[in-house]
C-alpha cells in the first residue's frame, strides 16, 4: 500500500477545464482561455511555485529537478 492516495495528486495539483457557455472561453481556475489546447496545457499547477504543465509527468519532473532537496 501507498502512504499517500493516488487521487491525492488530483486534489492538490490537478485543476479542472470548465467551458463557459455564456463567455464561449474555458476556464481553468479564474484564468480563461479561447481555445482548449491553451487551457489543456496548463490545467497541472504547482503548488510551491505555482508554474503550469500539461501533463502530471512534466510537472513531476519539474518537481525533482526544480524544488527537490
């Protein structure tokens, strides 16, 4: 077993794409974009610099080689 959940890292990094219907833009946190690549590439946050990524394995990667001890 794993000490920390693996849906733990949805939860803490992973930032949903809402499309607004009255705007026509999606929208990642309060940021809105025209088209869903834009909002794609940037829906993984980190959270100790707060950086943006478009999957979780570049932002993993930026973790170890950026924030790791």
């Amino acid at each position: 077993m794993s000490a920390v959940p693996s849906k733990l890292k949805f939860r803490l990094n992973y930032k949903p794409i809402n499309y607004d219907v009255k705007t026509g833009m999606f929208e990642v946190n309060s940021e809105k974009f025209t088209r869903y690549e834009e909002a794609r590439a940037n829906h993984w946050r980190c959270d100790k610099c707060g950086h943006r990524f478009s999957t979780f394995k570049k932002l993993r990667k930026h973790k170890k080689d950026i924030h790791a001890y």
